[in-house]
C-alpha cells in the first residue's frame, strides 16, 4: 500500500477524484488484476505502464464500467460507486478514449458529438448542432471542424472528436488507452497541450502508454502493473525511463540456470544456420521500424531478444521467417542469400514460427483442429503425396501433435476456436516445433499462459537447443529470458542495441538499453 | 432486468439446421395456402396439382431434373468462389458466355457430334472462363471488389446475347424471335427428354467436393478462405490461388451455359438464362459453403421453380411466385439463424426473477 497525503497543489482534505481499493478480476484462468489500490487526484496527469497482459486495460474497463470487479471498491470523490454500464460511469464524469474509436465514419463531427447523449436537444438542425459543437469546441480548446465527415479526417482529429464527445459530458477523468499510437510527432505535441490544458482545469487524466519517453515528458505520476498487480506508484520527476523499463518487466528475478546442456546434447553450431545483414525496414509510413540490425544465428543456441513491445519485435520476427521483405540489407540461410522473403522458402529450410498473434495469423479458426494441425506439413508425405490431401494421415499427425502438447480434444474435427486460447497456442508451439529442423523463432511464446505451461514451453525451448536448432526468442519476461538464453539483444526503436552474453547480464545494463541508452554508455566491457 | 433465456453459439449443428429448414418449409407452405385461400384459390387442389406434375410423374421428374442441371453448376460454380472466401455474382454472365462460346462453335464449325459436342464443352467452359478473367485479375492483382465486378459483367452478357440472336445469329430459317436457328448438334437424351449433362452434372458436383477436401489444392483454397493471413504465413501463394478458383467457377458457369443451350433448349436465345447464374448464389447460400450440399439444394430450388410453372397454368401471377419463392428462403434464412440459438440453462432460482 501507499496510502498518500494531498499532494502539493491540491487542497488539503480533497479527496482524489478516483480511488480504487483492493480491485479484482478475475477470468477463467486468468487474474486479469488482483489487490490494485490506484488513487488519482484532481489536476494530475496519471500513466499506467505495464507489458501487454498486465491488466491495464481490465483495469481501465473496471473503472468505466464495462467490466464489474469481483473484489474491491472504486472510490468517486470520497464516495463509493458500482457502475454496471459505461453510461453510469461517464454519468459520473469518467470517460475513456479506446485506442480503436468509436466513431460513426459517415456522420459528420457535430452528429458524432451528439450521437446518444442525453442533453443533444430533441429537434436539432445540423446547424444547431454544428454551433453547439463549435462552442464545446472552443470551451476546450481542441479545435474541430463540425461539419466534416468523420472519414475524411485524419487519425488525430478524429481522436479529438473522441475526446471531445467525453468532455461534452462533462468528464472529469479522462482515461486513454495508447493515445499516441496512430499520431504524427506533431499531432502528440498537440494532444499534450491540450491534456496539459485540461489538468490546469483540475481535471485528471490516465493515459496507458508504452512509449516511456512520452510517459515522462507528460505525466505527473507513473503506476506500473505486473501479472495484474500494481508495483508501485511513482513521481515522474523521480523516474528516468531505464528504471521504468526495469520496473515494468522485472519482478523479483529468479534466477535459474537453464543454459546448462545435458549429457549429449548439440554444441553450440560455429557457423551460423542464418544471417542478418545491416537490414532495414521501412513500412507504408515511411518509418523505419528495423533499423540495420545485423545478427547471426547458430544451432544449438538460443537467443534471446528483449525490449518494450512495439521496438521492432514484430518486424524482426517477420523478416527471420520470410512474411516481410527488407528494405535494404541481406539475409542468408546456410551462407546463401535470400533473394525474396517467401515464407514457404523458410518452411522448406526448416524455419518453424510461434508469432506473437498466433490465434490471428497462425490458425484458421472456423476450420477443423485436424487441417490447422497440418497446416505446415500438408506439402509434404504422408499427408501431401501426388497433389492429394490425406485427410486421415493428416489425422494421425493432429494426434499426435495434441498428445505432445498434452491437449485433450474431444473432436478432431470441430473448429479450432472451440478450444481454450491457452490449448490453440500450445497446439501451434508444438507444431513449429515439428518443423524447426533449424531455427525456431518463438515470439512471446509463453504469453498467455500459467506458470505450469510457462515451464513446459521453456523446457521445449531448450530441449530444441538441445538438438542442434537455433532459437530465437521474444520475450517482454526478462525472468524467463536470462533463465534460458544463451546470449540476449536489446530492441530500441527497430534497432538492435547490443546483443549481450546472458551469464554475464544484469538488469541494469538491460534496463538502460530497453530504454534507449547505449550500451558503451553503461558497461563496456559487456558488450558484443 | 430479464435474464436471457437463449444463447447464440457461433456454429450451428447440422442436424438442428436440417430440422429448422423443414419446420421453416412446412411453415412457408401453411402461410402460402392460407394466402392462396383467401385470395379464392384452393390450397388442396393446387398442391395436389403441384405434386402431381412435379414428383407425382414421370414428365414432372424429367423436367425437374432439366431445371436442376444448370442450377447444380452454378450453385457449385459459386460455393466454389466462397471457399476462398469470395463471391461469383456473375454466374449468370458466365452462364451467358459459355452459351454463345458452344453456340458459335455449333453454328460456325461443320462435323459429327462426337467431335462437335466435346469442343462445344470446352468452348462452354473457356467462354465462362474468359467472362470472369478481368473480374479475376482485377481481384487478384488490385484487390477490386469482384461481386461489384462479376455482377456488372452480367448486364453485358445478357445484352450481347440480345444482339446476337436479333443481329448477326438471328434465326432466318423459321424465324424465331430473338433466337438463334436450332443447333444441329445436341446432348444426347438419356431419359425422356433428361441429357446426359444432368448426371455429369451431378459427377462434376461430387467431384468437386472431393477435389476440395482431398486434395492440397483444396486443402490451400479452404486455409485461404478461412484465413488468408494465416495462408500467408503457411507460405500459400494466396493470389494464384484466388486466380485459379475463379477461373474454376467461371468455367462452371461457362459449362452449366452450354449444357443448356446444346441439352435443353437447342438454340441460343436472349433471356435463357433463366436467372439461373442468381438462383445459383441461393443454392450456395443454401449449401452453406460444402459443395455436396448443392445436390439437394438444387433440387429444393428445382422443386420451387417447377411448382412456380405449374402455378402460372392456374392463373397466378409469375410475382406471385417470385414472392413464394421468397417467402419459403426467408424462412429457411430464419431457421438457420435460429439453429445457432440454444436455450440457456437458468442458474438463478426462480424466486429471484423480478
């Protein structure tokens, strides 16, 4: 707990415009937050850090209303309050603006603004409505066109339609999930101005965020979640982004040592299976998000990759396993250049692939367990012989498979979705790890999962090194990531900081260059 | 606050759909009698009618079997276009382009059947190819959406047909009107006037849906329709895919064109179509996506288009039958909707309930 005083600026014997105590929910398997005490007061700007599946956005929903907590209470101005709807909570001035708006496209801003809001007057003109618009407009400072169509309007202005349409309802607590996510540099500077604004007002504001330099630049005190609980609450002024980064992946590291090989297991390949070369991507935008990143990889090893998510993983990941093409720089597999990034080439080598959104883009749910399971050896005998599909061999693998993985399936020939999101993703581990004859590359595979099944995908992991295949392995779990890499690397900004021995790391270096500051800054003698 | 008494589950069970569609059925035909009854008509009568000149005879089956050969094509035609998640609204273009393909091979080359009839059905089936290439291409290589495209195609389809059987192919032997003269080939009858395009009709059905589950061409169309990232990902070439099912179904079309022109009607004629390549998206809605369920939603479809016939000899308005063909899909569409419902097992004591 950290019970806080009124802090400077704030009015002695004011309560905090919201309080929660003691927040739980739960969800089948999973405790989505646990014993969250959160106090945000008047006039402050509040971030929530945390990794993805921390409870940020559980947490966010509990407060407005979408979700009812199973423990704890939430606290209004000194008053207690259950909301069973989104409508109850913006009643009693919460509002929250999604990362994905809410926005009807072919309304104008005006009509968007009044669109289910009780105090829109019964008969109203488009230019009664346009004025009124125009005036909430001005009252808050974020400028809007009240008549555009809301398509036509780029990503921020319709993000300030959204925050308008929650301040003309008179929020006194504006809650935003990842609001810089779609903006242009210049369109953040603006929205930071205007939340500056607002805060002057005595208003309050959370902001979800990932972008630790934008955290610091805007909030007065940071709360960072873990595994659904809080950490601790922080000023900002007292933070640098390092020691979030630090606080936002590493809990209380248990280290174990799982680099140690058994009895006959492969040794460490001396020439690398595949290799990046000064590769580069740049996407629709134009931004580069892989900055010449080079590595190599060998059998027997496992690499790991840490970092803040949305670093660059994602395009690593992709590039390694052929669904993205470089921009500029080479890739070679056995020494031999790559010429275009087809992911069939990858699967012929021997590349298998846990993506970070399996269940989006590693299944096709509505189709049966049995043809997802074959999904990458359907080509190849004794499922794909003279251009035919046999459904029964494919069968037998499917079961197989699921034995492996240890899921009960009651019926091969259901859709996959049927089953729990923890058993698709072990039958999609398994089945990568069939066909990684040479690299896995494993993004975030343990996501999702309980500590059981956590050991169980590490362990698949090192018995892969163990039989001579290159592993590359995506974590936001520092924990997990020192306990089984060999050597790990730093995502920043698509670059890779500094690929360092594992044995020999310590959070604070790793700390220092999540955040973006250079290893030669920090620990010589550590890097390369 | 009512507790909800009903669950919707995202996939329904075959059997309840099965059960559903036939309440719906026996449901559309009481409102259709007590409709026909009031207007003056007698309900018993007409259905005695309706049974006797469709399953109740020989000339009823001969002609059911005529309306279900097209249907069969086009029906497969388009199921095979949605299992890679896309929608062929052009069949009846297709259908239309297959049919002037065999008819100008019929009228412009001389020989025996044995050799005309084969390069008929080839010219059929290039014919309703060639009318979905741009579609296709368009699709594959822009991302264009095709049911804007495959549907446009259609207007022009039907009026070439127009010109042609009113202009350069006009018939000037009997003179016919917006025909063509009589082909001097036709498919050979098998029973009564049924051809023997009816059972390759069906053979090509079934074997569709073999190709489609047995098969690794099947097995990447149906990953690709399902998911096309996950296509993606699998290393599936996703685009010659989407060209080759196309293509497959304008064929299908082009095919069910030719057998109507060389098996049943004999001459190409402007309207012959029949709005067969339309009915041919109702039997796949009714197939839900597997090709071996076009056989008895063909039949069904025959069977409402046969009635409909029988109806118009009893002084009923063809929009009358146009709206009973509605009504009896609307219900269907309602029992498949209410088949994904399944009545929830209340947890709360019913003392509770406010």
């Amino acid at each position: 707990m950290n019970k806080q005083s009124t802090p400077p600026g704030v009015a002695p014997g004011t309560p905090p415009v919201l309080q929660l105590r003691g927040i739980g929910k739960f969800f089948p398997g999973v405790i989505a937050n646990k014993d969250v005490d959160l106090d945000v007061w008047p006039g402050e700007i509040h971030a929530l850090l945390g990794e993805n599946g921390a409870g940020k956005s559980t947490l966010m929903n509990v407060v407005t209303g979408i979700y009812q907590p199973e423990e704890g209470e939430i606290i209004l101005d000194g008053y207690g309050q259950t909301f069973t709807s989104p409508q109850e909570a913006i009643r009693a001035g919460i509002g929250m603006v999604h990362q994905h708006f809410k926005l009807v496209q072919a309304f104008t801003v005006a009509e968007n603004i009044h669109l289910g809001w009780d105090e829109a007057p019964r008969i109203a003109s488009p230019a009664v409505m346009e004025a009124r618009t125009r005036e909430i407009s001005e009252r808050f400072g974020f400028p809007v066109r009240p008549d555009a169509r809301v398509c036509d309007l780029s990503a921020g202005e319709q993000q300030r339609v959204e925050i308008l349409r929650v301040l003309a309802r008179k929020a006194r607590l504006l809650i935003m999930d990842e609001p810089t996510a779609v903006l242009t540099p210049e369109e953040t500077g603006e929205l930071f101005r205007a939340l500056k604004a607002f805060r002057a007002q005595g208003n309050a504001v959370i902001i979800i965020s990932h972008k630790l330099d934008e955290v610091m630049e805007i909030s007065d005190r940071v709360s960072i979640l873990r595994g659904g609980r809080k950490i601790g609450t922080f000023n900002t002024a007292d933070c640098n982004p390092s020691m979030l980064a630090a606080t936002m992946v590493g809990r209380d590291i248990v280290r174990r040592n799982m680099r140690a090989r058994p009895e006959g297991a492969a040794p460490i390949a001396p020439d690398p299976v595949m290799q990046l070369r000064n590769v580069s991507v740049r996407d629709d935008r134009g931004v580069d998000t892989l900055r010449d990143v080079s590595l190599d990889l060998h059998g027997g090893e496992i690499l790991g990759i840490a970092g803040v998510a949305g670093n660059g993983q994602r395009e690593l990941t992709h590039v390694l396993t052929g669904l993205m093409a470089r921009t500029s720089g080479e890739i070679l597999l056995d020494g031999n250049l790559v010429e275009r990034a087809d992911p069939a080439l990858f699967v012929q080598a021997g590349v298998g692939h846990i993506p970070e959104d399996r269940l989006r883009s590693a299944l096709a749910p509505s189709l049966s367990v049995t043809t997802n399971m074959a999904l990458r050896e359907y080509p190849y005998p004794p499922i794909g012989t003279h251009g035919l599909y046999d459904a029964q061999a494919a069968g037998v693998l499917a079961g197989d498979i699921a034995e492996l993985a240890q899921v009960t399936i009651p019926d091969f020939a259901m859709p996959i979705r049927n089953l729990s999101g923890g058993n698709q993703q072990r039958l999609v581990a398994r089945r990568e790890i069939r066909i990684a004859s040479r690299v896995l590359v494993a993004a975030y595979p343990a996501r999702g999962l309980d500590i059981g099944a956590i050991a169980t995908m590490l362990g698949y992991l090192t018995d892969l090194r163990d039989q001579g295949v290159a592993v590359v392995f995506i974590s936001e779990d520092l924990e997990d990531l020192l306990n089984v890499s060999d050597r790990i690397g730093v995502m920043f900004h698509g670059r890779l900081m500094s690929v360092i021995d594992a044995e020999a790391a310590d959070m604070a270096t790793i700390g220092l260059l999540m955040g973006g500051r250079d290893a030669a800054d920090t620990q010589p003698g550590a890097t390369q | 606050m009512a507790a909800r008494a009903f669950q919707r589950l995202p996939s329904a069970p075959a059997g309840r759909i099965l059960v559903l569609r036939l309440v719906a059925i026996v449901l559309s035909l009481f409102i259709i009698a007590g409709v026909l009854a009031l207007s003056g008509h007698s309900p018993v009568t007409l259905a005695e009618l309706i049974l006797r000149s469709t399953l109740g005879s020989r000339f009823g089956l001969e002609d059911l079997a005529l309306f279900m050969c097209p249907l069969l094509l086009t029906g497969a035609a388009v199921t095979v276009c949605g299992t890679i998640g896309l929608w062929n609204i052009g069949a009846e273009g297709q259908f239309y382009a297959g049919a002037i393909a065999a008819t100008g091979v019929a009228l412009g080359l001389h020989g025996p059947a044995f050799v005309l009839l084969p390069v008929m059905t080839i010219a059929g089936i290039l014919g309703g190819m060639a009318w979905i290439t741009v579609p296709t291409l368009a699709r594959a290589y822009a991302g264009v959406n095709e049911i804007i495209t495959t549907l446009l195609l259609n207007f022009i389809a039907s009026l070439l047909t127009y010109y042609l059987t009113t202009g350069p192919w006009r018939d000037r032997i009997s003179g016919a009107q917006v025909s063509t003269q009589r082909l001097p080939v036709a498919i050979p009858e098998m029973w009564g006037i049924v051809h023997w395009g009816f059972p390759v009709a069906i053979v090509i059905v079934i074997a569709l849906a073999l190709v489609l589950s047995r098969t690794r061409w099947g097995y990447e169309i149906r990953i690709g329709g399902a998911n096309p990232e996950a296509a993606r990902y699998a290393g599936i070439p996703v685009r010659l895919r989407i060209i080759s099912v196309m293509l497959l179904s304008g064929g299908l079309a082009g095919l069910a064109g030719m057998f109507e022109v060389a098996g049943t009607v004999h001459r190409l004629q402007g309207g012959m179509a029949n709005n067969f390549g339309y009915l041919g998206i109702v039997v796949a809605v009714l197939a839900r996506g597997s090709c071996l369920n076009v056989i008895p939603a063909a039949l069904l479809m025959a069977l409402i288009l046969d009635s409909g016939i029988v109806m118009q000899t009893q002084q009923l308005s063809a929009s009358v039958v146009l709206a009973i063909t509605g009504l009896i899909l609307f219900m269907i569409a309602i029992g498949d909707e209410l088949a994904h419902y399944r009545p929830v097992a209340s947890t709360t004591p019913k003392g509770k309930a406010s």
